[in-house]
C-alpha cells in the first residue's frame, strides 16, 4: 500500500485535473477550484512543517554541538527572529523592510551578477573555432551579442537588423522545434507517471 | 468557472478544447499501442545513441579513479514539475552507479519535498546494488529555498569536497551557468539537461556534455531499456511525425490562403 | 600567440568589472534604436481606451531588479499617462512588494489614488492553481485582501471586477516575468482560456525563448531587457536607468567580443589544435 496509495492519488487528481480540462459540465463541478484550494492548503501546511522540521533538526545539532552547530544558532535566530519581527510589523513596516531591502537585496542581486563574470570567461572558453557548427554558433552569438546592445548599430547602421533576422528566422525556427519537443516529451513522462511505469518518484529505480 | 452564456462545444467540450482533446487521445492512443507491441515483444525502433547520457557512467568512473566524489543536482524545480519527475529517474541511476562504484554520492536540493524524495531514491538505488551499507544520508543536504542562496552554497561545497564530476538535471533557471562554471574550474566532467530552453545555452557553453530539452525526458527509458518504457518514446516520436505533418500542411495552406478551415479545426 | 586561449578567470573579471565602472561613471550616451517587438507593446497599450484595467503580473525577484525595475518604471509612466488602471498580483512572493516600492511614487507624480486608479493585491500562495483561481474569483483567490491586508471591498477600483477575464474590465495582461511561473504559466491559463492579449516584460536572456510565441501572435510583444527598457523609456518620453545601464552592456559586450576574438587567435596559432 505505500507505493500504490499515492500511485492512486497521483490518477486520481490527474484524470480529475484533465477532465475537467476538457468536459464542459465536469468543469462546472467545480473541481479545478477545490483542488486549487487544496494546493493551496497544501503550501500552507508544508511551510509549517518545514519549519518544524527545521528547528528539530538544528535544535538536535545545537544540543549536541555537532560541527558548524553555531551555523544552525545563526539559522534558528533568522527564521524567528525575521519571523516575528513580520507578524509584528507586516512585511511593509520599516524594521522588517529595511533588512530586506540592505542585506537580503543586495546579496541576491550580487549573486545574479556574478553571472556577468562567469559569463564571459565561458564565453572565452567555448567560443572556438573548432569545428564549422562551433564556428556558426560562434558568429551567431557575436551577433546577437553586439546587436543587443546599441554598440553594435553604432559600429554598423545594419547590425540590428541583422540581430533581428537571426532571431525572428533560424531562432525561432528552431526553438519551436525544441518546446515542441519539449512539451511532447514532457507529456510523455507525465503519462508514464500516470500510468505507473515510471515509479522513480515513489523510490523505485528500476534500470540495470 | 465558465460564464453563464458560454455553452459546450458539441454538447459535452469546453469551448476551445475538443481539438486538444482528440490530439491528446491520439498522443495516448499511439504511446498505448506502442506500449503493447512492446510488451508483445514485438520489434520497434531502438532510441538513438544520446551522447550525454552515454557519459554518465564514464563521468562516475572518472571520479571513483580520482577517489573523488560525485555531484548530481536536479536543479529548482518543485516535486510537481515534469523535468524533476524525469530527475528521478535519473538520480536513481546514478546512485546505483555510485553503489556500484563505492564513490561518494553528494545531492544537493533546493526544495524540501524533492529531498524527501532524492532520499527515497538513493536509499533504495543503494538497496538495489546490495550496498545499504554505503548509503549516507548526510550526504544529501538541503542549502536553502532561496536560488541563489542554493547557488552559493553549492558553490562553496565545491571548493570544499572538490567533485570530478557534476551532473545536472532537472529545471535549471540563472544558477546553471554558477554550478557549469564553478565546475569547470574545479575541472570536473559536466553533463547539464535540461528542458528550460533559456539555459541550455549556458550548459552548452560549459559543460561537456548536455541533453537538449526532451532527451532529459528519454533518459529513464534509454538508461534502463526497457521496452515498455522505449515504447512511450516511440509513440511520442509518432506524434512528433504528426505535428510535423500538420506545420506542413498549415504552411501549403497558409501559401494558398486556405487556412480558415484548419484554424477553425483546430481552434474549437 | 598560444597564451593568448588561456588566460586566467581572474584577470577577466578584473577586466569586466573596470568596464562595468567605466561605462556608469563615463555614459557613452550611444542612441538606441525601437524594435518592433517592444513597439507593439507600446501601440497595443497605447490604442486602451482611459480606464480599462491592465493586470500586471509582477513575476520577479530582487535579483532581476537591475534589469527589471526600468522597465516596471517606464511601463508604469505609460499606464498612468493613458488612464489606464493596473492591477498588479505575484505568484512570486516578493514580486508585489517590489513593484509597491516602484509604482507608489510615479502614482503620486501622476495625481494616482491607490484604491482608485490602480491597486496591488500582492502575493497570494499557490502560484499557478491561486492563478487559475484568479480567473474564476478574484475575492477568492486574493483572500479578499490586497498587498496590505485591507479588505478589498473598501476599494472602488474593486466593483464589478469578480474575475480576470474581459467581462470584469481586463484589457491586457503584462507579465514581468524572470523564470517560472512566469509568462508561460499566464500563457496557458489565462491569456489563450480567457482571450485577453498579453505581453512580456523580461530578462535579456529570455528573448529568444520568447521569440516564437511573439511571431506566433500569442504575446503582443516584448520588452527585453535593458535595451528594451532604454526603447520604452524613449516612447514614453522618460529616459532612465534603461539608457544608462545599455552602455555598460554596449561595453561588456564589447570586452567579450573582444576575448572570444584573441581566444580564437590564440587557439588558431596553437599547434595542438
């Protein structure tokens, strides 16, 4: 029963989910919406017990001065502490925002632009014209590259154009090749979960 | 809800929906009578060699050489996305191979649920290679659900662990080119799929090898070949031949100005 | 010449930070050019008659602020110059209060009464199934609250708007999208089920992604990045951070063009090519 219970539950919402899709009167029932509330509910309880999970865990390291356990002091003291402070004054009240706005917002926007560093050393490293595809994919790339910005009409009045017929043509044509494929290959593994063959998400493997 | 006025499409449709309907039974109708004529042990078509997936076991090899461990990340999606249902699979296979190997596996997640079920996974990938001894649950650890909070922390476990080898699969969003290029220094063998199509250049970019979009989703039928499994690629293939068939016609008819009756067709 | 394929990461980063400085303490003020994607927003937005409701899908985080929040500014400036009436909601947590912080000022320059002429129901749980609850019950799906907890029935913007669908007032949906859920998501259940046009605002990486559902028809367009918040920024006549932040990118753009060519040269001359 531990596999095929959820394997049930897994059909049972999918076929509710899709017939409701499809089948006027089915979608009158109303299921979309109390499944939706469900989901909903679902978010909420997770996150309650995510953060009971959470402090057992950190709470046991503390206690047992397991290794890095004043990381888990530092983690428990954020998790309440921020907590607290948002019950107290709203996510909009000035104590709570200003964390969020001069430690939390820079950090993150820093990671994401470390991306512009990382980026250009791959780009260094891949672009080689090692082989006549590499070199298409290279020219296509400088292209988009200089062509997104305005540098590249500057150095050439056509360059945008250019940018814009790469894109609009082989781009697109190819990117709908791909979602196409995509979604057909996602609808096929979503089938094969339905239909249980494929069991790696209830803790199967199967394979050699 | 609908709208009072709205009435079925031939009596019993939403309206819009028959043609995605009747697609979606043909979609299924083709998978099933492949899945049977798999079953049968009937011949159909083999999955063509997929390059990224070949050089997963030479990937972990690679790393058992070094003594050093493996890394397998199934990126940000939630348990409910079909890219990390694929990641799975997967997972599963790698552990068996890490087992197999006795190397070190280290799965990193983003998301609470998915590593309940990482867990499960690898628990049982090592039961299955007769190695329960080896599993370690430490080694599967939650970083944060913030990307790049994950991202970082990932990052500095690399430095710390140094792993020969990382594979990503799943649902990648800005932190794949993080994890491709912190690999890369590391010197790490990189397999990166995934079906989000505005990071597959970044793995392309910086990885060595990468699965493009819906060869993720032939992973579990390719690694463990089994028919029935290989049966549902091919019907997905067959529909593929269908849709081509209808861009085709779509552009013949589009050329001749005749496309109203296929829109309507297909809109209904 | 063979050295020149292997330099180290560290002198390139050193190299792409001294160009991102040099390009905001130096504005090269390079003229920008108006694609037809970010066009057909504008014209789209443009032809609403004074009062239609716009939702505005604020899908982002304060990572993707640098390159998001000048294209909230510039789209906003044209919402409220039109009489338009946005109604701004999150599935990502923080993308509500991001564009609170944005939106409440060019409201105020405008003479805007939140409650009126726009409002933000903020971040509501459940990402695409509260969406879908939106287009059947916007009450529901908002928990009857808006961004700051107050009852939505106290403001006048609210009556008569039960759903996201076009017999409450919806005229267009922008997504400002960097990830998922995201434009797709809006896409499926909204846009195509409701037959409300949409656009996208998004991240520069996106744009070819993007592409087939903007030639397809199924997005009105797109504003893509900084380059499409300096364009938008031009067509409403109020130049910001978009045309600034394009010459840092002209210059980075500039510097990888740059390697990748002595990379290549250095790889060309290598004898173990």
């Amino acid at each position: 029963m531990r596999k095929e219970f959820p394997m049930l539950l897994t059909v049972v919402a999918a076929l509710a989910v899709i017939l409701s899709q499809f089948f006027f009167h089915i979608y009158n029932l109303g299921w979309l919406d109390v499944l939706d509330k469900w989901s909903n509910l679902m978010w909420a309880i997770a996150i309650g017990l995510g953060v009971i999970n959470l402090t057992l865990i950190h709470g046991k390291k503390i206690m047992r001065r397991a290794p890095g356990y004043y990381n888990s002091i530092v983690l428990l003291l954020v998790l309440y502490g921020y907590g607290i402070l948002g019950l107290i004054t709203t996510t909009e009240g000035f104590h709570h925002k200003w964390i969020f706005d001069n430690i939390f917002a820079p950090m993150d926007a820093t990671l994401y632009g470390i991306i512009a560093f990382f980026i250009t050393t791959a780009a260094y490293r891949a672009f080689k014209v090692r082989t006549w595809e590499a070199t298409v994919m290279l020219l296509a790339a400088m292209i988009i590259l200089l062509g997104s910005a305005p540098i590249g009409e500057a150095i050439w009045g056509y360059w945008g154009d250019v940018r814009s017929w790469i894109l609009n043509i082989p781009n697109t044509a190819g990117m709908r090749g791909i979602i196409l494929g995509i979604y057909l290959g996602g609808f096929a593994t979503a089938l094969r979960v339905m239909l249980g063959l494929e069991r790696a998400y209830l803790g199967g493997v199967g394979g050699r | 809800m609908l709208l009072a006025q709205d009435a079925p499409a031939l009596g019993v449709f939403v309206p819009g929906n028959v043609a995605p309907f009747f697609a979606l039974l043909v979609f299924c109708a083709l998978v099933y009578i492949m899945i049977q004529r798999a079953r049968a042990g009937q011949r159909i078509p083999e999955i063509r060699k997929i390059p990224g997936l070949e050089a997963i076991d030479e990937a972990i090899g690679r790393a058992t050489e070094m003594g050093r461990p493996v890394h397998y990340t199934p990126g940000l999606g939630e348990a409910t996305n079909v890219q990390t249902l694929a990641s799975f699979a997967m997972l599963g296979h790698v552990a068996k191979r890490c087992a197999q190997y006795d190397t070190r596996l280290l799965q990193t997640n983003v998301e609470a649920f998915v590593m309940a079920i990482n867990q499960e996974v690898i628990r049982q990938a090592y039961l299955e290679a007769g190695r329960p001894d080896a599993f370690n649950p430490d080694d599967i650890t939650y970083h944060s659900p913030e990307q790049f909070a994950y991202a970082a922390s990932v990052l500095g476990m690399y430095e710390r662990e140094r792993p020969a080898a990382n594979i990503m699969f799943g649902a990648f969003w800005a932190e794949s080119l993080l994890f491709a290029e912190g690999g890369a220094y590391l010197g790490a063998i990189q397999i990166g799929a995934t079906a989000n199509t505005h990071q597959i250049p970044f793995f392309v970019a910086a990885c060595d090898y990468t699965l493009i979009g819906e060869e993720m989703y032939a992973a579990s039928a390719y690694l463990s070949k089994e028919p029935v499994l290989t049966g549902t690629v091919v019907g997905q293939d067959l529909a593929r031949i269908g849709v081509f068939a209808l861009i085709i016609l779509g552009t013949v008819l589009a050329h001749v100005g005749e496309t109203n009756w296929l829109t309507g067709i297909l809109t209904k | 010449m063979q050295r020149l394929q292997a330099l180290g990461r560290r002198p390139i980063y050193a190299l792409v930070f001294v160009v991102g400085i040099v390009a905001f303490l130096f504005p090269l003020g390079l003229p920008v050019k108006i694609g037809s994607d970010v066009r057909t927003v504008y014209n789209a937005l443009d032809a609403l008659p004074a009062g239609s409701l716009v939702w505005v899908g604020a899908e982002y985080d304060v990572s993707s602020k640098p390159e998001l929040d000048p294209q909230v500014v510039a789209i906003f400036h044209h919402l409220f110059q039109k009489g338009l009436k946005p109604v701004v909601y999150g599935m990502w947590l923080r993308g509500p209060t991001i564009v609170q912080d944005i939106v409440a000022p060019i409201a105020e320059q405008y003479g805007k009464q939140y409650g009126v002429d726009w409002i933000n129901l903020g971040h509501k749980p459940g990402t695409t199934t509260n969406l879908r609850l939106m287009t059947s019950n916007i009450m529901e799906g908002a928990g009857g609250v808006d961004h700051f907890g107050k009852p939505l029935a106290d403001y006048s913007i609210m009556r008569g708007v039960n759903a996201l669908d076009k017999a409450s007032g919806f005229r267009h949906i922008i997504v400002v999208e960097t990830g998922s859920p995201g434009s797709r998501e809006y896409l499926g259940i909204v846009s195509a089920e409701k037959g409300i046009p949409m656009s996208v605002a998004t991240l520069t990486m996106s744009i070819p992604e993007n592409k087939p559902y903007v030639e397809s028809g199924q997005f009105t367009g797109q504003i893509g990045g900084l380059r499409g918040a300096a364009e938008y920024e031009i067509l409403v006549g109020k130049p910001g951070r978009g045309a600034s932040g394009t010459d840092a990118q002209s210059l980075a753009a500039l510097l990888v063009f740059f390697l990748v060519v002595i990379g290549n040269i250095g790889y060309l001359t290598s004898p173990r090519k």
